[in-house]
C-alpha cells in the first residue's frame, strides 16, 4: 500500500513538472542524447537536473539521483571491454571563451618515480589500496576514502602525487585550471566549478582542485566578493556528497587561508613535508642522471646546501649545473660556487661552518674559495681542517 502511494506521488510530481516548458526542453534533450547513445553525457545531463530540480521538485530529483547512482558502477554494453580510455563526451568548457575547464594527465605508472619518504608513501599506497579494494571494504560495511587534501610547500610533490595515485588507479587526472574557471562575470565562475564537479561524479577519475585555498578562502575574510565566499559552499556540499566513483582530492600551499569548515569535510588529511637527508640524497641522484659521475663528488657538500630546499629548487639546480657544464666554457667548479652562495641564505653560522669543513676535507675547493662562499674565515677554515686530520690519524 506504502509503495502504491510512493508511486502515486511520483506520478503526479512528475505530471506537474510535465506541465512547465522547461522541463520538455529538458525531456527532449535527454531523449536525444540517449538516441545518440552519448551515454556519458546523458549521466552528466542528468546530474545537472538533479542539481535544477532539486529545490523546485526535490523528490523527482532524489529519484533521477538514485538512478544515477545505482548504475555509477556500470559502464555501457556498446563500448569495447578494457582500461578506461577517458570520457566519451567532451571536457566541460566555459560557455563565453569555449576553453577547457580542466588540464588532463594520462600516464604510464611505470614512467612516474616520486621521491617520497617511507611514511608519506604509506598514506598514498593505502589511498590506492582502498579504492583498489572497495568491494571488499564494502562487504565489511565500510567505504573507501572518497576526498583527500595535500597540504605543504611549493614543489614538494603534491601534483606528482595526484598524477601518481591517477596513473595507479588506470583513471585519468583531471587538473582544475583556475585561469579558465575563474570568471570575470559574476555568476559564471560557480556555474563553471559546477560543471567541473557534475562532469568528474559521473566519469570514473581523480579530479584535484590544485590551489584550492584561491577559491575556498576563510568566509571571514571581507576582502572578498560574495561570489567567492558562494564557491566554498558548493565545494563544502560537494565534497560532503561525492560519489564513490571517482576520487576528489585538493591541494593547498597556504592551509591557513582555507575555510575552517573544508577540512572537516574531506576524508584524509596528507600533509607533504620537505625533503629530509635521505630524500635529498635520492633527489641529487635521480636529477645527475648520466652526470652522476660529475656531480657525485660534489654530492655530500650538496646536501648541505639543499637543506630545507623543495624537490623543485633540487631540480632546478641541478639541472642548471649540468647545462652549464655541457654549454659553458665556465669551469664546474665555479658554477658549484656560484649554486652556493644563492642556497646559503637558509643556514645558520653552524651549517655554514660545517659546508666549509666538508668542501675542506674533500679538497674539493681552495680554503680563500670556501671563505669567499660561506663567509667563514680562512684561519677558521684552516683550523677546523687541522683537528679533522688529527681526529683522523689518532
């Protein structure tokens, strides 16, 4: 009896939407799409209407949403059985500018190597191994974590991680490009987000809102418009209804300009830290490549200098040792000289005494070079390297 008038309501909840035009607009173009077999375009269609019928017609919404839902796991009979090879429709894009809304990475796991410590590699494995395993969770009553935020440093490996996790899952990243979503017209960016949103909860992906504190700021904050205090809703709501077929994560350089009701929100907090001595010995490796010969007499010296320095500032330093060396009449050594005196601005007297030993004891240097470079002195320098070579023969 409960169910007839369950049915009974629908009926005549749909009836009276019927009766609206736009509603047969919207009926039309779902009847196309289907006829066309644009299958994933009809499940990102009918996203959309949960989202516009919801506060006019909540009940025929919450029945389009259960549909959705139900058949999220199931892909459709007319395409070819293998790995995922991205969306049959195309990118979501801004309707003025018809750029993409979204930056795509599909890549090979075997040709990703992130340098990441032992404990921050734990978090991401267990990230993949959930969703790898989600039915079993499942059958135990539980879910696979849906939402994660990284959190730490410019150039420690946030984005790397995202591509990494993606390429682990055989799922496409989709990037958020946030110079094409940020509108100039008020409205348009929430109406972009949006569809950003709608498309990755009904394609299979990792979806990262890079940069998310430029569109989720502290609702305090009265610098801003109320366009973009009206974006950390939608991201608030989004993120506490995220589907379990796709995986949304965020990362963030300033986490202290993030609302404090986002991090409540997702399901696991990673935070990226600073390459420590092992990770910083394994970067100068991995970034000498075929100079690893040249550079790996420099090397104890240059964990020195690189402390407290990203994976990135590692890279680029790196990098432009070995161009110079390949394109420069420039001797090495000088260019050695030249990468310490810009990566000394972090130490303190301590560290720069114990660079100047290490460059001494190695001979690597002239005692007036090493002065020149750490700003300590020669006699200094000469003095340490005599209680070295005595500590050393006793």
């Amino acid at each position: 009896m409960k169910t007839e008038k369950k049915i009974n309501k629908n009926k005549a909840v749909i009836e009276t939407v019927a009766d609206n035009s736009f509603f047969n607009e919207d009926l039309g173009h779902l009847v196309r799409l289907s006829l066309e077999g644009q299958v994933e375009e009809v499940r990102l269609f009918i996203a959309r209407l949960v989202r516009k019928y919801r506060g006019t017609h909540p009940e025929l919404a919450e029945q389009l949403n259960t549909y959705l839902r139900s058949t999220s796991h199931k892909r459709s009979m007319m395409r070819k059985t293998g790995p995922y090879s991205g969306p049959a429709q195309g990118l979501p894009t801004d309707e003025d500018t018809r750029l993409s809304l979204l930056k795509t990475f599909e890549e090979n796991p075997k040709e990703l190597t992130p340098l990441f410590s032992e404990s921050l590699r734990a978090k991401l494995v267990q990230l993949v191994k959930e969703r790898n395993n989600s039915e079993l969770l499942k059958n135990k009553g539980l879910l696979p974590a849906r939402s994660a935020i990284f959190t730490g440093p410019p150039g420690v490996g946030k984005t790397l991680a995202a591509r990494w996790v993606a390429a682990q899952l055989s799922i496409p990243l989709y990037i958020l490009d946030l110079t094409t979503v940020m509108s100039s017209l008020l409205g348009k960016t929430g109406a972009n987000l949006r569809a950003v949103l709608d498309f990755a909860k009904v394609t299979p992906c990792v979806l990262l809102l890079d940069e998310i504190d430029s569109i989720a700021k502290r609702r305090s904050d009265n610098a801003d418009v109320g366009e973009l205090k009206r974006l950390v809703t939608i991201i608030l709501q989004e993120i506490e209804n995220w589907p379990g077929t796709s995986l949304l994560l965020a990362a963030t350089n300033f986490p202290d300009l993030l609302d404090p009701a986002i991090w409540r929100r997702f399901d696991v907090v990673i935070e990226f830290p600073l390459p420590g001595p092992s990770e910083i010995s394994e970067a100068i490796d991995m970034f000498s490549s075929n100079d690893k010969k040249l550079i790996s007499k420099w090397k104890n010296v240059l964990e020195i200098a690189f402390k407290d320095k990203s994976y990135s500032e590692i890279e680029k330093s790196i990098y432009q040792l070995r161009r110079s060396n390949i394109l420069d009449s420039y001797p090495f050594s000088e260019s050695i000289k030249d990468l310490f005196r810009n990566s000394l601005y972090g130490l303190n007297r301590n560290e720069c005494k114990e660079l100047a030993i290490n460059l001494a004891r190695d001979g690597l240097l002239s005692n007036r070079a090493i002065a020149d470079i750490t700003g300590i002195s020669r006699d200094t320098i000469a003095k340490y390297k005599k209680e070295d070579t005595i500590r050393k023969d006793s």
